[in-house]
C-alpha cells in the first residue's frame, strides 16, 4: 500500500437529479440570536432499544422529529411492539407486551448501524435474534464485532449466515462474564450493557465508552430496575436482574446538535445563544473554540458563543469522549479553513471519513488530505483509492458557492455550514442524510438570520435567495 498527497481541487460534484431536495444557501449573513436544541439522537435511539426489555409501557420525552429516530420506531413495531408518538409533544409511548418476532427485518436494518442495539435486549429477554450487517453512512469499516464477540463470551453461540447473523442463548441464557473491548464502542458498550441487566450473575465491561449518551441509557435502565455501577468511567459492572420495568425518561439535550450552531455562529462572525445544553457535555468543543480565539460563556443550561478578534489555527484529534468528538470533526473542519495559519486533524474514530474534504475543495477550500493507494488481487491491477485519517488546512480562505453533497449526516451539516460564509450560491444535495440527526435544521438557521431554503433542485442555479421573513 502507497500514500499520495492530494492538494488538488476536487471536481464539481455533477449535475442535481431533477426532483430531488436541495438545500439553497446565499452566504455572508452573520447569524444572531437563540436556538434551543433538542434531545439528542443518539440517546434515543438506545433508549428505544431498551424499551424492548420490559413488557411494561416506557414514556421518551424530548424526543426529536429525525429519520433515524422513525426508523427505530418502524423496527419496534417490526419486531411486535405497539408505538405511539406524539410529534407536538415531543413524546414516544413503547410498549413491548409480546415479542412477535427476533428477526430484524434487512430492509430497515440496512437503513441505519443504530438497528444493531436491539441485539442485546433481545438475546437478554427472548434468547436469540437475527440481523443483516447494519448500513447507515459510509464512514469506513464499523464491525459490530465488539458487540458479538461480548455476546459469546457471554454464552450466546453465534452463526454467520450469508445475509447476516443468528444469535441464540436460548439453551442456557446469557450469563455474566468480564468482558474485554478491544476499543471502547459506542453502541458495542451500549448493546452489552443492555443485555447484561438480565444475565445472570455479574457482567463488567472494562474499556467501556464513556459518552454521556452512555450514562444516559445507563440510568434509564436503573430506573427501570437495573443494578449498574460505574457509568462514565471506562469501568462499569452490572448485576443481572430478574426483569425489569417501564420508566418515564427524558432524553438529554444533543451536544452535536449544539455544536453545529456554535461553530456556525463563530465562523459566520455572528452571535448566538444556546438554550438547553449542558456545559460538560460541551467541554471538548468548548476548549478548541477559545483555543482557536473563539469566546464561550456559559450560564447553567445556556451557553452564549461568538468569534474574538480572530481565528487561530489549532490541531484537533477525535477521540472517544471525552475526547473532542468524531461527529463534530467536519464543522469544525469548516472554522480552520477560516482561521489563520496550518491547522491539523487527526480522525482517530472512523477511518474513511474525511470524504467530505473534496466538497469543501470544490468551495475554494486549501486542504491537504492524506489518501491511501492499494492495488487489488492478483491480476488486477485496478488501484483503489480511499482516504487516510490525517489533514491539513490553510486559512483563512474564501469559500465561493457550489453545487455539492451531503455524504453523512455530519458532513452534510458541515458544508452547509461552509455554504454560510461562502460567497454567492451554494446548492447541497443528498440532504436526506441531514434529516437524520439536526432537527428542523433549515428553519432554525432561517430565524438565526441564514439565507436558506429548502427546495426541489435541478441543474441550473437559482436566481438568489431572499432573506427569511
């Protein structure tokens, strides 16, 4: 395998497909004034899953109107429980009274990698379960071995089939073992908690992930009858329970959603206030915003953020929490390319993400991106390219408008972002990513002062965009 250095502008990203929705953005306009985030995607999404260890009624509250979060609750009601959502409200009534079927069905699983977390409670409580390999973005190579590896130590045999995997611990039922991640997972530490709290004896999951999402559905479950100590350390123990019981949760405010805004509001030179964030949560991107000359005030649950004097170039290395966070890594992407000298981002999390760069490259951006060359089995010799995890950006530069795309839901979000200080028109398609995890995105850049509209696109740019009323 070789590396080659790319500096070179990406090519435009083609013509829009007539009919599909674009998202349209006149740059240059500072935003100004408060938004309120909502609860956080990814604590829902294990908190769903986890309704699905108890045949009793749980309550969701701040719980926000997201694909992602419909997709779960079509798998839920897929797999025999009776859904009722309240989208005014805000709130999700899940009752899983029987189980009808383990078998997850592919065409939902494929959708989103989050469809795996019902792995774990559905081993726990009904003894097996069946799923295809999980989709969701394209961010490299996610293995949910972590997971299944756990589940046989725990006692579960494991079958691959050609269309996915069958999981049974039907014979003598999960029991507690310590357990061992080879890389503190997300939904890996997620998936085994869940299926521990019915297990029987005790389960310590050491390197376990430490996000504050984790805490959250930790807590849930001990509100629900769990025995779980040591939620945020990189240590937890669970005693097994006997059965667990319905729970009214409200879910977390979302320290992504939140960290979008505030990066918008620096590079944009604007001022906004965030309602409803928690400053810990906040703290691996609050750090690199006053590192890079960015101010940040905090007061309990708001947090106020604007640009100083000027932007400065900074290193940035994603890292699990609490270190700064992998799906902040492409908006904060978009602030180096306006800060002022060579800035450096290591993605330690997911390989194959920095994708997005070519996007930003189309917009006039200056980013070095190391790519990785491998030539295929014997007799082809056809090279694949895929991108490495290290980059390098020189500020500041102007941004010029584009037709360009969403890749993931983060990228997506950060070249909108980028589109907000671009000069002229910036054309995003593939926005169906974004409607994954940011909430009424659009309007709530629009009542922030954005020019930004949501349309249905074609191959010819837009006469402008008129100012929000």
């Amino acid at each position: 395998m070789s590396v080659t250095n790319s500096t070179s502008t990406a090519p435009e990203s083609g013509h829009l497909a007539t009919g599909q929705r674009v998202i349209r953005i006149q740059g240059g306009t500072p935003l100004r004034g408060e938004v309120t985030i909502g609860g956080a995607k990814n604590a829902v999404l294990p908190a769903l899953a986890a309704t699905l260890l108890t045949s009793d009624e749980c309550v969701l509250r701040n719980v926000p109107n997201l694909a992602d979060i419909d997709n779960m609750v079509e798998l839920l009601r897929a797999l025999g429980a009776t859904v009722e959502r309240d989208p005014l409200r805000k709130q999700l009534r899940v009752r899983a009274a029987e189980i009808s079927t383990t078998a997850a069905p592919p065409e939902l699983v494929a959708r989103m990698r989050a469809s795996f977390l019902v792995a774990g409670p559905l081993l726990a409580r009904c003894g097996e379960m069946s799923a295809s390999t999980p989709g969701g973005c394209r961010l490299g190579a996610r293995p949910v071995d972590v997971d299944v590896r756990g589940f046989r130590q725990m006692g579960a045999t494991v079958e691959f089939q050609e269309d996915g995997q069958h999981l049974s611990a039907r014979t003598a039922g999960l029991r507690g073992r310590r357990l061992y991640m080879d890389y503190p997972s997300h939904t890996g530490t997620e998936n085994l908690l869940m299926a521990a709290t019915l297990a029987s004896g005790r389960t310590t999951i050491v390197n376990a992930a430490c996000e504050p999402e984790i805490i959250h559905v930790g807590n849930m479950l001990n509100r629900m009858g769990a025995r779980i100590s040591g939620l945020g350390s990189p240590i937890i123990s669970i005693e097994g329970v006997d059965r667990l019981h319905g729970v009214a949760e409200t879910i977390l405010p979302d320290r992504l959603e939140a960290g979008a805004y505030a990066i918008a509001a620096v590079i944009t030179g604007g001022e906004v206030t965030l309602r409803n964030v928690r400053d810990g949560d906040m703290l691996p991107l609050t750090a690199k915003l006053r590192e890079a000359g960015a101010e940040v005030w905090v007061d309990e649950e708001r947090m106020l953020v604007r640009p100083g004097q000027s932007l400065r170039a900074v290193e940035v290395q994603t890292l699990p929490f609490p270190g700064f966070p992998t799906d902040l890594q492409a908006p904060f992407a978009v602030l180096m390319t306006q800060a002022d000298g060579r800035s450096k981002l290591h993605e330690r999390v997911f390989e194959d993400r920095l994708r997005y760069t070519d996007e930003l490259q189309a917009m006039g951006a200056s980013i070095w991106v190391e790519k990785l060359t491998s030539v295929g089995d014997a007799g082809d010799t056809r090279q694949a390219v895929r991108y490495g995890t290290h980059a390098e950006i020189t500020g500041p530069t102007p941004l010029h408008g584009a037709t360009v795309r969403a890749l993931d839901i983060r990228a997506g979000a950060g070249i909108v972002l980028a589109g907000l200080i671009a000069s002229g028109e910036t054309v995003v398609s593939d926005i169906h990513h974004i409607d994954r995890g940011y909430e009424s995105f659009v309007p709530k850049l629009q009542a922030l002062g954005a020019k930004i509209s949501v349309e249905l696109g074609d191959a010819r740019p837009s006469s402008g965009l008129k100012p929000p009323s």
